[in-house]
C-alpha cells in the first residue's frame, strides 16, 4: 500500500496564480542565450510567470544535441533577473542538482527515464535533502504506477514537501497518433490515491505534434489537472531538439484562451440533487457487479473440481483468446472501447485461474 505523503500545498509555493491553469511554459532546450531570453520576454508578456527549458537533455543517440549544459543555468538566472519570472530545468544525476541549487534555479522537474531508476531517484532525494526547492515527478516511461509513486515517496522521506508530479504519457510499440500514449487511467488512479497532490499534464510530450496539443490540455483539464507543462519557443521550426511539439509564444496564448475549464465541484442546490441521485444509481450498479462476479467465481470454481477430476490444465489459452475476441466484439455494441474490455475480463480471468488453482490445490 502506498505512503501517506507530506505535502505543502501548491498555492503556498508561491508559484502560480488562479484560476487554473497553472501553466510552465518554455522552451524543449535552452540552445543560446538570445533564444532563451527572447522566449521568456515574449511569454512573460503573455502572463507566463514560471519559465522552463531543458539544460541536459537525455537523447537516445550519441551525437544528437544533449543540451548546452551549466552555461544555459546562467542565461536562466538572466531570465529571472529580468522578467521577474521563476526558472526550472530537469535534473537526473546528483551534479545536476548541485548545479542548480548553485544557480538559484526556482523548480526541478524529473524525467520519465530517470523516474524509472530507483538508483537515479535515490541520489537525486539524497542531494535535495534539507531544501526547500519543489520538485515535480514526470511519471516513468512505462505505465508503472507503482515506480511513479516510489519515486515521490523517495523524495518526500527525504524532506521533498513541495512535490507534485507531471504525466507525459508512456511508451508504447502500437501504432497511435501520439507521440506517446496518454495512459490517462494510470493518473486519475494517482489522482485517486493522492487526490492532494498537485498534478500536471504535458502535451507536448504526450502529442508530438502542435496539433494534438489543444485536445490533450482539454483533456487534462476535464479530469481536473491543476497545469500544463507546455514546451514554447521563439522559433519553433529552427529548434534543436522537438521542433514539431513547440509552440510560439502568441500561438500558446492562443491555446491557453481556447481551454473551458471546468469547476471541481458545485454548491449548486439543483446539481448537488442531481448527482447524489446518479451516484446512488452507480452505487446500486456496482453491487449488482460484485454479485455477478461473486458468481462467476462460483462457476470458476466448479470448473476447477471438474478440471481436476478430468485431470486437465487450468489454463486453456485458446478458449480464452476466442471469449476475449468476442467480448470485444460485444463491448463495441455498447460503446465501450477494446481497451476497457481487454483490461476488465483479463482482471476477471486472472481471478478465475486463480480460484481454478485453489480448487486443485485442495
């Protein structure tokens, strides 16, 4: 079961201003200063007060452009010492982190590679030990919430209490339109499970491209994210790294101004009435469900005493393969997405082989 954290709340950051949302805007990479000061001033016209842009950068290749290095913390100072504006960069090592505590970098942010090594995220909690700094967990590149949440508890033992996290999108080999699947399921479980923990999207990474970028910051803002990480730049087309995903200054404007942000919740008398009723009706729905799976076990287990008294395996994966099909097939009809199913019956089948096996265990 996951930790209780220790959080200080967002609005005490002294960050970022309401309504939502918050926003982190800038560029993918700080590559000279006169790009980097040129984006901050356009975006702090625009009412961006929290600037970004990547120092290292983590490339799968040797030889692509792995970020100016501690040079481009300098021309981050300059932005702050100019615009006014708070300043953060990724870190995924122990120096990196000392080099921007040196610099007076306002906010750190983790990536989703380094998120996923627990030697890499104990060292950087280790260096952020006895400072004040807020530090926000990009969720790891594989849909793993258990990693994402080792990583904020490894910060926060450390004394990390202005912690939030950051969800990108994760990996994937299927062919999709994003850059990288949204996973949505896996925040709002974090969500659910820290409902207090202030929680970031980034489109940029999760899209690939500008045009998905107004769709997923609808998205997040639907499920109640409290900002948006966006990557802005100057000149888009000319950028060293992700070209395709960054906006212009005015065209995030422009982003910012389209979003319908939703309350959280209402006072409202009429709508309080209206959903406790469909809550009940959920409530009542959900114990029918538990009843039909009770039932479902019993017959799992009548086929385990009949399995075994046959002397045949538990696991029969063509029956399987052919019923899951067809439960896709069937969930179509009623709107629900292959995802969904797939996820619900492998829970259920994995439940019945268990069953199936204590039976013969007997």
């Amino acid at each position: 079961m996951a930790k209780t954290l220790d959080l200080v709340p967002v609005g005490e950051w002294g960050f970022f201003t309401l309504p939502r949302p918050m926003v982190i805007a800038g560029p993918c990479s700080a590559e000279t200063e006169e790009q980097v000061l040129e984006t901050a001033r356009e975006l702090a016209a625009r009412g961006i007060h929290v600037f970004r842009a990547g120092i290292w950068k983590p490339r799968t290749h040797p030889g692509s452009f792995e970020g100016v290095g501690t040079t481009g913390l300098k021309w981050l100072r300059r932005v702050k010492e100019e615009t006014g504006m708070k300043v953060c960069t990724e870190v995924a090592s122990e120096k990196h982190v000392y080099e921007c505590l040196k610099y007076g970098i306002d906010l750190l942010w983790v990536g989703a590679r380094t998120t996923a090594n627990p030697f890499l995220m104990q060292e950087i909690a280790d260096a952020l030990r006895d400072t004040d700094i807020p530090v926000l967990v990009k969720n790891p590149v594989n849909p793993d919430l258990d990693l994402w949440i080792g990583a904020l508890e490894r910060l926060n033992q450390a004394g990390v209490r202005k912690l939030g996290v950051i969800h990108r999108g994760f990996s994937t080999s299927e062919p999709i339109a994003y850059r990288n699947a949204p996973g949505w399921q896996i925040a709002v479980e974090l969500r659910t499970r820290y409902p207090s923990l202030p929680f970031f999207a980034d489109p940029s990474h999760m899209g690939g491209k500008r045009e998905y970028l107004l769709e997923i910051s609808q998205k997040a803002m639907d499920l109640g994210l409290e900002g948006l990480m966006i990557e802005s730049h100057c000149s888009p087309d000319c950028a060293l790294s992700d070209a395709k995903q960054q906006l212009t200054p005015p065209a995030l404007l422009t982003l910012l101004e389209s979003l319908l942000i939703r309350e959280k919740d209402s006072g409202d008398r009429e709508y309080r009435e209206g959903i406790d009723q469909l809550r009940a009706q959920i409530d009542i729905l959900d114990e029918n469900l538990l009843y039909l799976l009770h039932s479902r076990m019993e017959v799992s287990r009548k086929i385990g005493a009949y399995k075994r008294d046959h002397n045949v395996a538990i696991l029969q994966t063509g029956r399987w393969d052919a019923l899951l099909s067809a439960m896709k097939e069937k969930g179509r009809k009623y709107g629900l997405s292959e995802s969904a199913i797939e996820g619900i019956f492998n829970a259920i089948h994995d439940e019945s082989v268990r069953v199936q096996n204590d039976v013969l265990s007997k």
